[in-house]
C-alpha cells in the first residue's frame, strides 16, 4: 500500500510552487489507483491503437526533459 504523506512530500519537494490543493489532489489520486491498472512498456502505436479499440483504457505520463 502506497504511503499517501510520503507521497505528497514527494510532489511537494518536486513542485515547489504549486498550490496545496493541487498537491493534495494529486496524492490522493496516486494513492487511489486501483489495482486493475498496470504500467505498459510498448513502443509500437499501432498495438496500442489496437487495444483503444478493442476497449482497454489508457491514462498516458510524460517525463519532461531536463
């Protein structure tokens, strides 16, 4: 089980600037995933489009260079 403070110290320390409401939002949206959610390392788009239309649900992150 994910720790929500720990996690909301994390986004803290890594979004100095945000609102505490938007910090507190996001925490208890990453503690709230459930577990039919899994992490999925495909680089092929046409696989995914293909599973869009067979009815799987993506929720997508991008890591912003630095």
């Amino acid at each position: 089980m994910v720790d929500r403070e720990k996690v909301l110290a994390v986004l803290r320390r890594r979004f100095p600037g945000a609102p505490v409401t938007q910090t507190a939002a996001a925490a208890n949206a990453i503690v709230g995933l459930d577990d039919e959610w899994q992490e999925v390392d495909c680089t092929d788009l046409r696989d995914l489009v293909e599973r869009l239309r067979n009815g799987h649900e993506f929720r997508l992150l991008e890591r912003v260079p630095r």
